[in-house]
C-alpha cells in the first residue's frame, strides 16, 4: 500500500509540475519527496492507527514521525537510484523515481514499526489505572 500511495504522490506531483509550468529542477524534487514521502507516509500511518487505544496527541505524533520518514526515504531513494547510473551507458535499468517509492515507503513503515515498538515498551512499563481483580 505504501508503494501504492507513493507512485500515485508521484503521478501527482508530475502532473502539477507539468500542469503549472514548473521549469526549476529543484521544485520538481521538493515536490517529488513531499509527494512520495506523503503518500507512504499516509500508508504507514494508516496501517499502524489504532483509534480506540490512542489519544489524538499520540495520533498526531504517529503521524508526523511516518510522514517525516516517508520523506527522508524518498530523498535518500532518489539519491541511490540516481547513482545506479553506469558512466558508459547513456540510461539507468530502472528510474530513479522507481527507488524514490520505494525508499519513502520502506523508510516510512520502518519508523511506524520503531514508534510503535517504542510506544508499546514505553506505556507497558506504566502502571495501568485499572486494576485487575482476578490476577
């Protein structure tokens, strides 16, 4: 779902850079990180939402943590796919774009599951308000 959301952040963040005329190289990446690293990001948060046990606090850090990963992931995809260049060839096998999806959305579910580990380990050692009675 990630790579999904990602490709289809990518797609629109093409068709907007086409659409209003875009002629800056660097606007085309900015709008290619946010785009990938916002639709993964959107795909971890999603797969890691847990409505009836959070507080919208903790909600809205997930959420800054995956979207933040999902972002630095396609910035360092990009950067990898765009040295998989070989100096005699004139054209890489595979697009950098291709590693910008796939980086934001494997950078992005790895914070999800580092936050939700670090959560779970930081709440189990607190002490529960209610109590069990059976235990």
């Amino acid at each position: 779902m990630g790579v999904v959301l990602s490709m289809i952040g990518i797609a629109l963040a093409w068709s907007l850079y086409v659409f209003f005329g875009g002629s800056s190289i660097d606007l085309w990446r900015a709008s290619l990180y946010f785009a990938a690293g916002g639709g993964a990001g959107t795909a971890a948060f999603v797969a890691w939402l847990h409505l009836d046990r959070e507080n919208g606090w903790v909600l809205a850090l997930t959420a800054i943590v995956v979207m933040g990963a999902g972002m630095i992931g396609a910035w360092g995809g990009y950067e990898y796919g765009a040295a998989q260049e070989i100096e005699c060839c004139a054209m890489p096998t595979v697009s950098p774009v291709y590693y910008t999806a796939l980086g934001s959305a494997v950078i992005a579910n790895v914070a999800g599951v580092a936050f939700a580990a670090g959560r779970a380990i930081w709440t189990r050692k607190r002490q529960t308000q209610i109590h069990n009675a059976v235990n």
